[in-house]
C-alpha cells in the first residue's frame, strides 16, 4: 500500500507540476518497482518476520534495534 501510494503520489506530482518529467517520474517508479524491491524483499522479509512473530515484546524489541 505504502509503495502504490507513493507511485500515485509522483504521478499526480509529475502531472501537476512537472510536466515535462511526467516520463522520467514514472520510468524512475518503473524502475524502482522492478529492480529494487525484488532485491530487497528476499533479504529483508524472512529476517524480519521471525522476530516480529515472535511472542515476547523484549525478543522483538532487541531483534528490530
């Protein structure tokens, strides 16, 4: 939700303000969509699930900080 927010929000930015940049604005979302969230979302989900799973507040707490 917090990724479809943000291309909405760079769009109407884009379309607003930029026009000219309406492109760049969406092919840099494109981008990010495509390159960088599938790099990130194997590495950073099985490490953060666990601990945030987990029961206790203070294995969470020393887990995330």
């Amino acid at each position: 939700a917090p990724l479809l927010l943000l291309l909405s929000e760079t769009i109407d930015l884009a379309q607003n303000k930029y026009k000219p940049f309406k492109f760049v604005a969406l092919i840099k979302a494109g981008y990010y969509v495509c390159r960088v969230r599938p790099s990130v979302r194997p590495s950073v989900r099985p490490s953060v699930r666990p601990s945030v799973d987990t029961s206790n507040p203070n294995n969470v707490i020393k887990n995330i900080y």
